[in-house]
C-alpha cells in the first residue's frame, strides 16, 4: 500500500531509523517500575508503625495503607501489560501520597504519643492519690466497722485496685499509654 511504502521509504532515509529507535527505546524507558519510590513507600509506612501510627495516627496511616494497597494493585496491572504499553505514573503518583501520608501519620504518631503519655502519667497520679485517700480510709480505726464482711470485700476489691495500678505502672514502661489511660481509669472509679 501507499502508507507502508512512505513508512518504509521514510525509515530507509539517514537518521529516521535511529530516531524512530530512540523513540522506542524512550517508549521503554518510561516502562520501568519505580523501584526507589516503591522502597520509599514502604520504608515510610514501617518508619509510621515503628512511631505508633496505628494507635496514635489511626486515620491518616490508614490512607496510606489504603494508597499502598492501591499502588500495589496498579503495580500489579501494569506488570500484565507489554513492556511497550506499561505506564507507571499513575502509581508513582500513589506512591507518592503513600510517602506523603505515611510520613505525616508518623509525625502525628509522635506529637499524639507525647500528648497521651503526657495524659497517662496525670490519670495514674490521679489514680494513686484516689487509692491513697481509700487506704487511709480503711486504716482510720475511728470509723466503726458495721459490717465486717461488707468491709473485708471492699478491703479485697481495695488490694486487687492497687495490684491493677502496679501493672498499669508497668505498663507505662511499654508506652501503651491507652492502656493505661484506660485502667487509671478504673481505679479512679473504684476509688470515688
């Protein structure tokens, strides 16, 4: 036909085949995998767990999980396709907010942590000072004992409170400070 013998006469001139080369291989070129973004997203999201994001930045690590699992699945597609067709910027893109949202989940992981150990250390003096009230209360000799048995349940509720304080405490070596928060708070309720 007329179009192939133009294609063919165009190639046959000096310089069109290595052009038409060079664009292919630019075509090729555009077809790699974002490898070094890829090792950057994931690094963000285990640098963002490390910090505590999925306790103290649930949400915004959750969108970077969610844009991982995206950015995976695109990988994935482009993959299937012909070497000449694949086209990853669509999930460089992903990738990027992947980086963008893991490294904001852990800069709110940290600043949340901070805040909750800040509030978990305040619950627990609130706690220790409230079983302390309640142990001087059941050791006051001038308040008179009208049930003895009453008495002794509250003596034993009064002794497994201090126990769940003391493991609170150690609790707060682990920086689980929802946790602790959480059981200060029952002492405080078993106090009052």
């Amino acid at each position: 036909s007329k179009n192939t013998r133009l294609m063919t006469r165009n190639l046959d001139r000096p310089g069109n085949g290595c052009a038409f080369l060079i664009f292919c291989l630019l075509l090729v070129g555009c077809a790699e995998q974002p490898v070094l973004q890829l090792d950057a997203a994931i690094q963000a999201l285990e640098d963002a767990r490390v910090s505590g994001a999925e306790d103290y930045a649930i949400e915004i690590f959750t969108e970077a999980e969610s844009a991982y699992g995206q950015a995976k699945e695109e990988l994935n597609q482009q993959q299937e396709r012909l070497q000449l067709f694949r086209d990853y910027h669509p999930a460089t893109t992903m990738l990027a907010k992947v980086l963008s949202n893991a490294e904001q989940a852990k800069m709110e992981a940290i600043d949340n942590k901070k805040e909750a150990k800040a509030n978990a250390e305040a619950a627990l003096a609130f706690a220790r000072q409230n079983l302390q009230t309640v142990r001087s209360l059941l050791a006051d000799s001038s308040i008179p004992v009208t049930d003895q048995g009453q008495f002794d349940q509250i003596t034993q509720a009064f002794q497994a409170t201090e126990t769940l304080l003391a493991e609170t405490e150690s609790i707060m070596t682990e920086e689980n400070f929802i946790g602790v928060m959480t059981t200060a708070h029952t002492v405080e309720s078993f106090a009052t």
